[in-house]
C-alpha cells in the first residue's frame, strides 16, 4: 500500500504499491520512462519516505542495512582508482583483486598506466560512463553489500560486458 509524491506534486509517482521480494533472487522493475522505477528504487533504499504505506524487511523496520544502491551516473574522485574503488578502506589485495574480477574490471586495470595506482582525474574523465558503473559495483562487492539495487547501472555498457557483470553479480 506505499504512495509517494515528490514536494509539490499533486499526483502520486507511486500509488498502493504492493510487493513482495525474496532474498538471494533476481528482481527486474520495468515500465516505461518516467513511471517511478528510480522511485520505487529510493524507497526500498530508505532514500525517500512513502507518505502513506510501510516498507518492511523480514517482517521490522523499514531499512535495507547491507544494500548498496548502483545509479547509472557514477561520482568518482579526483584520485587514484584504489581509493575510488576502497573509499579509504582498509582491504586486502585479493579482496580488492576478487571485486575487480567479478565487477568486470580486470582488463581496465591492467591496461591503466599506473593499474590502480592511477589518477581518475575529475569525476573519473580517465574512464568511461560504463567503466565508472563497474567502479561502483566493485565498491559494493568489497564493502559486502548483500543488496544491490541496481538502476540501469549497466546502460553505459555493451551487451556482452552487461552479461558479465550480470552473471558476476549473481554468482
């Protein structure tokens, strides 16, 4: 029964919503554009607040604690790809080397200057919007998130690296 509407809205993006979702599964929102996907997304995220209706998990409380939320516009720092990818935390090589793998960013690094040791440059310009969509991915895996609420986060990508990452991800 979750209804949403932005500030000033008078319709609801989101009207008696109902849905029920089982961990370790596979969950793809569809429609057409503008119809609230992103929106469902910010809810179950805790991101946005329904004005009528609950979000619950496990039966309590309305929050997602080990989700990681994946945009299709990914903020990279101006610094090294390591700490864009760690965030300043402390992780082991083949922690790191095992995210790189699974989040398709194996070749990336090898093929960099310095491999992870190299500038990003100002919002990652040294990489490109797909690359910059596994950065994050990878984040999310080496920081263990369970969860992955994932929005578009592979439209930057072609079709055969989208699978990978894909098959990555669920694996």
């Amino acid at each position: 029964g979750v209804c949403f509407s932005y500030d000033g809205e008078s319709e609801p993006v989101v009207r008696d919503c109902s849905a029920r979702f089982e961990a370790g599964r596979k969950y793809a929102i569809t429609g057409r554009s503008g119809c609230g996907k992103s929106t469902v997304l910010g809810l179950l995220s805790g991101a946005l607040m329904p004005q009528e209706g609950s979000i619950r998990v496990d039966g309590k409380g309305r929050s997602l604690p080990d989700a990681a939320s994946i945009h299709q516009n990914v903020f990279l720092f101006d610094d090294t790809l390591m700490k864009n990818i760690t965030l300043g935390g402390s992780f082991t090589q083949d922690d790191v080397a095992r995210a790189l793998q699974l989040a398709g960013l194996s070749d990336v690094v090898a093929a960099l200057p310095q491999g992870l040791d190299t500038s990003m440059g100002e919002n990652g310009a040294r990489l490109s919007g797909g690359e910059r969509q596994r950065v994050a991915i990878a984040r999310a895996l080496l920081y263990g998130k369970t969860t992955l609420l994932v929005d578009e986060a592979t439209s930057a990508l072609d079709a055969a690296m989208a699978a990978q990452v894909e098959d990555a991800l669920l694996s």
